[in-house]
C-alpha cells in the first residue's frame, strides 16, 4: 500500500497486484531491501495481548504473589499443547480473544491437569499441573479479556460512539410484546427465555393457534439487528434425511455443495463467524416428518460437541467446510401441534430438549378478547438488539441452583422413584439441566418462588416422556398427583373428578401446572385407555 501510494503520487498512476507478477513476495521483498521491518499482524497482536496480560496480572495480584510468571509460563506450555493436539488453530492462546472456547478449555484442563496421563502433563514442572496454575492462568486470562472488553465499551461510551451491549432486561421484552398486540403471561415469557438460556433447544408444544410460533418469532425479530441471524423454516412431511436442513455434495460435479434453499446451512456459517451474536433457527411443525430421520446429526453433536460432516474432501466448496461444529450461539426452537398427520416424538429427542407447553386459560382467553388488536409485529423489530451479547453471555453460565437445593433434590428424588415404574425416569444430563434451569429462573425473576420454579421443571423436564396404557400409567399419574398437593386423601375424587377444581389455589396446591397436566392425562387414560403429555 506504501508503495502504491507513493507511485500515486508521483506517477499518477496506483500500483497493483499485477505490476508484480501476481506474487505478493515482491512487494514485502522490496520494503525489506530497503530496510523495511515486516512484522506479521497475528505475531504483533499475540505480542501485544501477552505484554498486556503480564501488565494486569501483575496490576491485580498481591504484592507478595509470585503467581505472575507461573500465568505466563503455563499459558506458553499449554498454548503448545493445545495447538499439537487440535484444540485451537492459533500457536498462542494470547492470538485468542473468543471468550467462550478459553471457557470450554479451562473446563477440560481443570478435569485433566493432575492426571499423568493427560497430553498437557508436563514431566519436566508437574507442580504447575499439580498445584492447579493451568487452569487457574486460564481462568485468570479469561477475566482479563472480559475486562478489556468492558474497558473498550467504556472507552466507547466517553467518545460518543454508540454501545451495542446492554444488560438483558425480560421485562423490555414484556414490554414490546403488548405494544405489539401478542398476549402471553409474564410466567409463560419467563419460562420460554430461561429455557432458551439453559440449552439452546426449545420444543413449543399445544394447541393450535395459541402463539407458539409467534413467541419464537417476536423474540427473535426484537433481539436480532438483522434478519439474517435467524430463519423460520416450515419442516416438509417429505423430510427422510438430512438434506433439507444440511444440504448434499453434488455426485455429478464433485467441486459442487448443494446448499439447502431454506439457507439453513449458510446461517450456521454465520454464526461461527460472528461467535458474539445470537443466531436462531425455527422449525415450524417440527413433527410433520420423523424428527430423528432429519435432526439426527444435530440431536448427536449437541451432547458430543463433534463435528457434522458435510463432504468428504478436506477443503472448502461453495463456501461449506467439510465438516462444522453445532455453533454455541445457534438457538433452535421447534414448534408442534398434535394430530393425525404428525409423528410423536421419541424420548430420547424430549431428553433433550425443554418442552413448553401452549395454553390458554379464561382468565387469557377473556384478556384477549377485551383488548383485542391488529398485530403490529414491526414493533418489536430490533428493540432488543442492544442486548443479544448480554443474552449469549448469560447462556455461556452453566451455574447450579444454589438455594433451597435439598427441597428441590427431595421432590426430583421423589418424582425419580415414581416414573421409573413407567421406564420414564430421568439421567444424569436431566438432572444437571434442571439444576441450571431452576438457577437461569431465579436470573430473570428473583422474586419466583422455589414451588414455582420445581413446578416448571417437572412440567417440561420430567413429564414430557410420560405415556403409555391406562393400566400402565394411571396408578403412577395419581401418585405423582399427591406429591402436587398438600393434602393427598383421594386425589381421584377430590381433584381428578372434578371439572371445577381450581389449581391456582395456593393454601391445597405445592405445583399448579403440573397437577392440572396430570389430572388431564389420568382422565385422557380412562377415557381413551391410552395418554400422553402431547395429547393430553
């Protein structure tokens, strides 16, 4: 560029490319003839970012701390090990700035770090791995990129320059969703964003035509800045394979992707290449098709973290890598309705996935009608934009609920006991996913009680799996209906049998949504002899 601009201004003329032959060496070899330093961009950035982190580690640590060039030391060892083995593209963690895999690599080296056999044990200086430096010279480089970033957005804020990161506030949404015409309850919202916060997997359940489509879509619309970070695809009864969502290799032109038209495929590129924005995929009526004969690569590499293949040649065709990797920043939410043209889902997608379901009440129903108007969607568009990194931020927290922790293990010790005479008990991932999504409630809403926080998860956690015979599930369905409520003398009759019980009472019922739900699945039984948590 140099050179092109001083032939400008001399010559009247710019150099280009072709002046050299095409070869971009000539150029760099003539600035060094003329004793023209060149440094490589990803080498001054590494340098820069190590000197920085030496300065504010040693900034923040005690004056009588020694652990400063241990930092340095163990992130140099581990950058090596890393790069051999796979686990960054970079030589040097200090090259690296995306918060989120320096997480996901201080989660693996705290499990591995005293283990002899591990590929970052270091023979020659094992008290590093020992006395736990490696992932404590993670842990501290992570805060460290984190205070840069806050430190670049204040810098920002002084010079007027427009912030586009703000503290994600539900009640925004809440707010928008009445402007523009749609009408849910505060729980329901709450329920629906926690859940996107503790897995990136959503399945909105129900009747037809109460929203669910157009929750997922105003969300959406209000917390993305372009239309491109999402895509509402209606999923084809035609779906046998991957195809519709991944595309294919082209078997008579091998240099060929064929992309999918819906650009499913382009959006999850899109969304590894902007790791700091949320993305968000809709299938609409998820279960006109087999969902496990379209979504499988996807129900895999979300616990394995493996990549998808896509072609078998190690390079990039019509900008598809051959393999990619679920992005972390993708959300899928998947929309059902239950009839006799859809597929039921099999447990091991619901095990998965958080199961919201879609109802409407009288009190909602009388609310819609008295203030019924024209939906005005084009309200909502981009109003939450400012947050989406705030968003993705707080789903990166895998925390565990902390408070009322052994009321919350007694009552899924007790479920755990009942549904595992129906096969429909719960693992170690169903567990832990509870724990977080109990903790992402109290994030939003502080103020919701702990009966009402445990009363969702066995809503959408542990009941969707439920169904089978009359025979098989009705004696199940009333025990789990006493531990509902205070007083558990003949649930049958008392609640079960009757058309007027009212479920909001507090002072008789611990978990209003789960025991309506079980009063109409043990009635679906004895009428229909068979029930479900879709159909009932």
């Amino acid at each position: 560029m140099v050179l092109s601009l001083a032939n400008e201004a001399k010559m009247k003329r710019k150099l280009t490319l072709e002046d050299f032959g095409n070869n971009v060496e000539i150029p760099f070899k003539i600035l060094r003839d003329h004793d023209f330093e060149i440094k490589n961009k990803s080498v001054v950035e590494n340098h820069n970012n190590k000197e920085q982190f030496k300065k504010w580690v040693l900034d923040n640590l005690t004056e009588k701390s020694g652990a400063g060039p241990a930092y340095i030391t163990s992130i140099e060892w581990l950058s090596n090990r890393f790069y051999e083995n796979g686990k960054i593209s970079k030589k040097s963690i200090f090259e690296i700035e995306d918060v989120e895999l320096i997480t996901e690599l201080h989660s693996e080296v705290k499990n591995i770090q005293r283990d002899k056999t591990s590929y970052i044990y270091n023979k020659d200086a094992p008290s590093y791995g020992e006395r736990y430096f490696y992932s404590a010279s993670l842990s501290k480089y992570k805060e460290f990129l984190l205070t840069k970033n806050n430190t670049q957005l204040q810098e920002q804020e002084i010079a007027g320059i427009a912030v586009t990161n703000k503290k994600f506030k539900l009640n925004s949404f809440s707010e928008q969703l009445d402007h523009s015409g749609l009408v849910y309850s505060r729980q329901l919202i709450t329920r629906f964003t926690s859940s996107l916060l503790t897995k990136p997997f959503v399945i909105l359940t129900g009747l037809s035509g109460s929203g669910k489509t157009k929750l997922a879509q105003a969300f959406v619309q209000w917390i993305c800045q372009d239309d491109n970070q999402y895509r509402i695809v209606p999923v084809g009864a035609d779906w046998t394979n991957r195809e519709p969502l991944l595309g294919y290799p082209n078997a008579l032109n091998p240099k060929e992707y064929v992309k999918p038209e819906n650009k499913v495929l382009d959006l999850m590129i899109k969304a590894q290449s902007n790791p700091e924005l949320p993305f968000f995929l809709i299938l609409d009526e998820m279960n006109l098709s087999h969902v496990e004969r379209y979504f499988a690569d996807f129900l895999s590499v979300m616990e394995s973290n493996e990549e998808i293949p896509l072609h078998a040649e190690d390079k990039v065709e019509n900008g598809v890598p051959s393999n990619i990797k679920l992005p972390s920043n993708l959300f899928i939410i998947g929309t059902v309705n239950i009839d006799e043209t859809t597929n039921m889902f099999s447990p091991k997608v619901l095990d998965r996935a958080n199961t919201i379901e879609f109802r409407v009440n009288d009190t909602e129903m009388e609310s819609f009608l008295n203030t019924m108007q024209e939906l005005n969607m084009e309200a909502l568009y981009q109003k939450g934009a400012t947050m989406a990194q705030d968003f993705l931020k707080l789903s990166y927290n895998k925390s565990f609920a902390t408070e009322d922790v052994d009321d919350i293990n007694e009552t899924l010790l007790m479920f755990f006991g009942e549904l595992k005479k129906t096969g429909a008990e719960f693992g170690y991932r169903t567990a832990s996913e509870i724990m977080r999504l109990i903790h992402q409630l109290h994030v939003l809403d502080n103020s919701m009680s702990t009966d009402d926080k445990i009363d969702i998860v066995i809503m959408q956690k542990l009941l969707p799996k439920l169904h089978g015979s009359r025979r098989k599930l009705c004696p199940v369905l009333e025990t789990l209906g006493g531990f509902c409520v205070n007083n558990k003398e003949n649930i049958v009759k008392n609640i079960f049998g009757k058309d007027d019980f009212d479920f909001s009472n507090k002072e008789e019922v611990l978990y209003p949504l789960s025991l309506e739900k079980i009063s109409r699945m043990y009635n679906g039984a004895i009428d229909n002899g068979f029930t479900s948590f879709a159909e009932a």
